[in-house]
C-alpha cells in the first residue's frame, strides 16, 4: 500500500536541493519576501542598450530560487549566468549555479562551479558536502565516500556532522545498500533528531532494509525528544504499517496530520490504512478533514467516493465518482465503480453503459467484464451475459470468486446442470469452499449425493454454510444427517 502510499514524498534528489535553497535563503534575506515581485520586475527591466539592469547578489539568489521552483530549472540557469556577469567572485552564486547544474545531470560542470565556489571564499566544509553529491551523480562512490570520511577529521558543527550522515546515506542508497542507509540516516538523527532531511528518507531506508522493529524502538526514541514532530509520527506509522499493526499506524498518521495540518502525505496514508481496514467512515471524516487545507485531487475524489459506495450511499458516491471522472475522463476504473453503484441498485442500463465503457478504456481487466456480465444478468439479456462470464474467467481462470458468480447466475435460474458443468470445470483451474458450498447445492437439487462436498466446505469455512441453504432444497434445513454435520463441524 503505502510504497504505493503513496506514498507521496518527493525523491531524494528533490529533498537535498529543497532543504539547501531553504537554509540559504533565510540566512542570505531572512525577511525580504515582500519584494520578491519587485526584485523580477528590476530583474526583467532592460537598460537603454539592452543589458539587465544590475541588482545585488542577495535578490539575484532569491530571484533566481524563484526561476527555478516556478518556472524551469534551465531559465533558473540562464539567470544564475546573468547574475555571475554581474557578480562574477559571488561564491553563494557559483555554488547556486552548481546546484542547478546537479538538478539539470551535469555533475562534471557542477564539479567546476563549485571549485569556483570555493576560489571566492566559501567554506570547504560546504563545497564538499555539495562534491560528495556530485561524486555520486558520477557514480565515483569511493572518491564520494573519501570526502565524506576527510570530513569528519575535521572539527564539524552538529550540524555539518549530521550532513555527512545524510550524505553518506545517499551513496548508499544509489548502491542500493539500504541497511547502511538506515543505519547512516540513524546516526544523522542521533546528533539533530529533528533534522528533515533525514527523517524524510528513513522509512525508506527501514522499507527497504526491513528494519521495522529497530525503526518502531528508535522513532519512539525520537519521540520522547520531541513529541511533536509530525514526520517522526509519520515515520512510525509506516513502521506500524509494515508490521500488519494497522489501528496503530492509523493513529500515527493521525497524530502527524494534527500536529502538521498542511501535510498531505499523512492525511492520505490514514485514508489508504483505513480502506484496507474497511473503515469507511474513518476515512471518510479524515478525507473531510483534509479538504479544510487542500482542495480533493482526482484521487481523493474516487476515495470519497469510494468510501460512500462501501457504506450504500450510492447517490452520494455517484456525485464523487462523477466530479473525478471531469478531472481524469480517461480513468477506468472510475467508469468501473459508477457501474457498480448503477448496478446496486438495479440500474442496468446506466450499469451496462459505464461498464463498457471501462472495458473500452481497459479490456483486459477481468473485473470489468465479471461486473458487464452481473448487469447483463440482471437486465435478463443472458446471451450477453454467457459471453461476459466466458471472457472474466478466462481471463482469470485461478480466481475462484469469478467461477462462483458465474455458477451462482444459473443457480438463480434453477439451472442446476449448467451450474454444475461450470464448478466440475473450475475445479481444474481453483479452488475454494464457495465452489464446495455451491457444488453441493447442485447435487442436492438434482438428487446426488451432495454431502462430501458440504463436509468440504464445513471443514474449512463452516460460516459460508448459506451458500448452501440458499440454493439447496427446502428439504436439507430439517435434515438430521445435515443438522449433526453443522453441529460437529462447528463445534470444532
């Protein structure tokens, strides 16, 4: 689920690059972002001859963090060279240049902006931590890790030594070596437990690596150091997750969205929790409270809907469905659901029409021809609704639900010997106590003997026995042989 989840954190590439241009700026003019508007308006002004009119280093960098979270990174490049004209031994320029260039896959120019970075004055502890990424984006991961380990020879800030960590995670998460990931990710929240970066890649590194009980007893660590950060809960919830502890990864998510009401991620991965937990209406209050602070994408849409079809409130389900299919006309499975909801209630015609249209969008998705065959059935146009069944378990001939449908349409029409042609040729293909359940309906109905097929079913899943009283004879509910079998399968 969740690393479907999804899921929803931007790669770590994306993280590094965020998190740098965020700590620059706020050092470089903390509090001028009021006159964003005014520097690009002084920026895009032409003098008499045509050249840009000059402007300070500080609203260059600013200007050009604007360029490149808005417009494209190559327009963030062409002003980050109009500003070296201007400011050409700008050590905070030339290393913005070789971020760009990092972004853009030019590791070997980011390498020479950087040397120039660090001609003009700036740290060598901050050049180098920008080398080791662009070591990596070279795959040189020795020459990598040599900066990373010359470095900590040297006398860091904590936050600098958090940095190696995260930095040395990320050369082992592009050798996919996701152990030492999590455990360099660990050391970095060791020495800054709050520090984003890292606590934005360790459920991955824990994923990958497996480390879930190591990751629950850490986060709860981090958590006694700060009960509120809203990433370690995250965090937590994912670790909960993988461990098949759903009410408390429901609870984790919940509390990183109320300490964090504007991170969606959470919000949308106690939605996924509570779906696969059919609890509809969790979701449902969660998806409510997420629209407070975001406006529902197509896919929060279809799980509104989704949650209001589980729960029968069909015309309410049809409202959402509908307001996701005018965003994503091409999304079959939208088309799928609105079919169920028509279907539900014995709205055949609109069901049929939505179902083909599904199939039209995808023809190989065998739910879509199982639902097209139901609504056929249920329109009586049995013709089509044969070929449909024929299509859904051909498709799909191991799954023994579809076999059971198809089974169970001529078991409603007292089609006995039909029915039973369908389960003989099932049982080449699957298996399962509905198929049992059914087969002995079958035989009862047409005076075989039925009972080492319902001694199957009771063995293993006595509480499907009315998929056989529904269709056996009226004769089986006062059986004593049959009453005795009930009483000792379900017993034991």
């Amino acid at each position: 689920m969740i690393n479907a989840l999804t899921l929803s954190f931007t790669d770590f590439d994306t993280i590094f690059f965020e998190t740098l241009n965020e700590t620059a700026m706020n050092q470089l003019y903390p509090d001028k972002e009021p006159y964003l508007h005014d520097w690009i308006s002084h920026f895009e002004q032409e003098s008499p001859n045509g050249s840009v009119i000059p402007m300070d280093e500080q609203p260059y960098l600013r200007v050009i963090q604007y360029f490149e979270e808005e417009v494209s990174l190559h327009k963030a490049l062409e002003i980050t060279d109009t500003a070296l004209r201007q400011h050409k031994f700008s050590s905070s320029i030339h290393a913005k240049k070789a971020l760009l260039l990092l972004q853009t896959s030019a590791p070997e120019l980011a390498l020479e902006s950087l040397d120039r970075a660090e001609w003009f004055g700036m740290s060598f502890i901050e050049v180098d931590l920008i080398r080791i990424k662009a070591y990596v984006a070279l795959f040189d991961f020795s020459r990598a890790q040599k900066v990373v380990d010359d470095l900590r020879n040297f006398k860091l800030t904590k936050e600098q030594e958090c940095q190696t960590f995260v930095m040395e995670a990320e050369i082992f998460r592009v050798q996919k070596d996701y152990y030492s990931m999590y455990r360099a990710l660990k050391m970095a929240l060791t020495i800054i437990p709050d520090n984003e970066q890292a606590l934005k890649q360790i459920w991955l590194a824990m994923e990958m690596s497996r480390q879930y009980d190591d990751c629950l007893d850490f986060h709860h660590e981090l958590l006694e150091k700060d009960a509120y950060q809203y990433l370690t809960w995250f965090n937590l919830g994912h670790a909960y997750y993988n461990k098949y502890e759903y009410s408390e990864a429901m609870d984790a998510f919940e509390y990183s969205y109320v300490i964090n009401e504007l991170f969606l991620p959470a919000y949308l991965d106690y939605i996924e929790t509570a779906i696969h937990q059919q609890k509809f209406f969790l979701a449902i209050n969660c998806l409510e409270n997420a629209r407070r602070h975001f406006d529902l994408d197509e896919e929060m849409l279809f799980k509104m809907a989704l949650c209001h079809q589980k729960i029968k409130l069909y015309d309410k389900a049809r409202t959402y469905f509908y307001r996701a299919k005018r965003m994503d006309t091409y999304n079959s499975d939208t088309y799928f659901h609105l079919g169920e909801c028509y279907a539900a209630e014995q709205r055949y015609r609109e069901a049929i029409y939505h179902f083909k249209t599904a199939i039209d969008l995808q023809p190989e998705v065998e739910e879509y021809h199982l639902g097209l065959a139901l609504a056929y059935a249920g329109n009586q146009q049995e013709e089509l609704a044969t070929e449909q069944f024929e299509l859904a378990i051909n498709s799909a001939a191991h799954r023994n639900e579809f076999w059971a449908a198809y089974a169970t349409w001529h078991l409603t029409k007292k089609r006995y010997e039909q029915a039973l042609t369908v389960l003989e040729e099932a049982e080449e293909y699957t298996y399962g106590t509905d198929l049992c359940y059914l087969k002995a309906a079958c035989l009862a109905n047409i005076q075989k003997d039925f009972h080492p097929e319902l001694i199957e079913g009771l063995k293993n899943e006595p509480k499907n026995k009315n998929l056989f009283f529904d269709f056996a004879p009226v004769s089986c509910q006062e059986d004593t042989k049959i009453k005795g079998m009930l009483r000792y399968y379900e017993v034991i």
